[in-house]
C-alpha cells in the first residue's frame, strides 16, 4: 500500500487543481498492479488561514483515499511533514512525500514505484532543471546546498522534500525526536539502500511560492545547526588564525622598535579592535544558536498538535491500534 503525503499551508487555489493529479496517479498505479487499490492522499494542513481545510475536508467527503490532518497552528513544511510520516506510519508498506502545488511532477511515481519494487528503500526526486524558477531562486537553492555541504550537512544536491521511503525508513526516523528538524538531513543519515530519480520542476499550479530567500537561509541554519557542530569549529580555526597573526604583529612591533623605528598606526589598530569585536560578537551568536536549540530539545516539546482530522477509515484504523 502506497501513502502519499502532502503538507499544505495556504494552498486553497492549488489544492482543487493538483489533488485530482494526485488521485489519477494512484488509480493508474493501481490500474497496473504496482500498488494497492486502497492507497490513498494524506493531506497535512500546516495551520492554514485560507480555506485550505475546507477544501481538504470536501476532497475526503468526494474520495474516500483523501485523508487530512489539521494542525492547531502553522509549524513549518519540516513538522508538518514530520506529522503525515506519523499519521500514515503502520498504515502503508511506503510513503511518498511531495509538494501540493504540482511542481513535484507525479508522472515520475511510476518510476519511483519501481524502484522500490527493485529492492530500493528510499528514491530521491532529483531536479534535473528548474526553468520555472527565476534566476534568483535558482542562484538561492545553488548557494543553499553549497552551504550546507561546506558546514557539514548531509544532503542530496537539487533535491527538496520529494522521496519515496519504505516503511522499515519511516519506522527509524521514529526514533529521532529532536524538535529542530531537518529530514532533508536526517533521510540520507539513517541509511538504507537509495537511489535518485530525475525530474524537471515544473510550474506552480497557482498562487505563488511562501519559501522566500529569508525562510531559506532559516532552513538552511536549521539544517546546519541540526546535523553538523563544523561552525563551532570553524570558529576555533579563526580565532587560532587571529591568535597567530596577534603574535606575528607583536613580533614584527618588536623587531621594528629594535631598529630603531617608531610603530605607528592608529588607525589599524582601531581596524583591529573592530573586525576582533566583529568576529567576537559573530562568534557569540553561532554558539548561541546551538546553546538555543539545545534548550529547546531539552525541554522537549511537541513537535506539533493536531487539532482534527479528516477519513473515516483514518479514524477506524487509529481506534485499533
């Protein structure tokens, strides 16, 4: 049985559009015996203030395979996610998780499908090319990646949060709890038997992208500060580079004032003070992100809270466990 999980934040436009694809790609995959005939949509909405939900609960009431959850507040693609893996974790032999706004092209489930039945455990989406993005955006999601592979974080290039994962993948990320989640992360790092396939992205079905340059940096530091301590680091190389050039200024102070020289520079040293004061107050702030995830792990809260949900058949497989 196949689950296909859908975060939504705000996509009332989209959704009436892209589900019907959703729903079609399932019939056909079950049409040709790749997957069950009761594989069905898990549709997450991630706190919406459209009517997101209300178009969730009529696809459900026109399909039976539509199941939705509602989250009590907005909490990020990366925890609404984290909440559809949950839902349908028990309740399907593998996942696929994908966009609502069709950029994530379900002509490839097929192919993903496939590669699952041929013994691979998780299948990464792979954009091939991304015309529809802007100049800006693709400039963005280069330097993005970048980043994250020199701080030390584990991703697969040019691939966002379309995979398929089979259950023995979903039953491990269950046991990482951390709140500052990061799957695009924590996917590659459980292991597992993976391959990648190609796509092109295509357009937005409507409305427009919420993942703007802002939300991608975030991302990208919580990825880093999730996965990788390479920063604290770093900033023990820089302030052992800075120790050195220090006592190479002091030698070459002496060996001038020994020759009979006088050491001037007023204004380098108040360059000096500065970039130290710089690098010092840059510093307190890259620990201070991991002093501040730490606190949060500690206290340990909820990821999320789900306010309701949508699928009788959801409801009645829940009562049995």
């Amino acid at each position: 049985m196949l689950a296909l999980v859908i975060p939504c934040f705000n996509e009332a436009s989209v959704l009436p559009r892209t589900a019907p694809l959703f729903l079609a790609a399932l019939s056909e995959l079950a049409a040709h015996g790749a997957v069950d005939p009761a594989s069905y949509l898990m549709v997450v909405d991630d706190g919406s203030t459209d009517d997101t939900w209300a178009v969730v609960r009529a696809l459900a009431t026109a399909d039976r395979r539509v199941r939705g959850v509602r989250l009590s507040r907005n909490r990020g693609q990366q925890n609404a996610l984290a909440a559809g893996l949950d839902e349908v974790r028990g309740h399907c032999d593998a996942v696929i998780t994908l966009d609502a706004d069709g950029q994530d092209d379900p002509s490839v489930l097929p192919e993903m499908v496939a590669r699952y039945r041929a013994g691979y455990d998780v299948v990464f989406g792979v954009r091939s090319r991304r015309d529809c993005d802007g100049a800006v955006k693709r400039l963005t999601a280069r330097a993005f990646y970048r980043l994250l592979g020199l701080l030390g974080a584990e991703v697969v290039p040019d691939h966002a949060d379309f995979r398929l994962m089979a259950a023995p993948v979903l039953e491990a990320l269950a046991d990482f709890t951390e709140v500052n989640l990061y799957l695009r992360g924590l996917v590659p790092l459980v292991g597992f038997k993976s391959c990648e396939v190609a796509y092109e992205r295509a357009p937005r079905a409507a409305g427009w992208s919420r993942y703007s340059v802002g939300r991608m940096l975030g991302l990208a530091l919580d990825g880093v500060t999730s996965l990788s301590i390479r920063p604290i680091r770093l900033i023990t190389v820089l302030g052992l580079i800075i120790a050195l050039g220090s006592v190479a200024g002091i030698v070459w102070a002496i060996v001038t004032v020994a020759t009979g020289h006088a050491v001037s520079g007023w204004a380098s040293m108040i360059c000096a003070i500065f970039f130290l004061g710089g690098v010092q107050l840059v510093s307190l702030g890259v620990i201070g992100e991991y002093v501040g995830k730490t606190y949060l792990e500690a206290k340990a809260r909820p990821r999320y809270i789900v306010a309701e949900r949508v699928g009788n058949q959801l409801r009645a497989d829940r009562a049995a466990r």
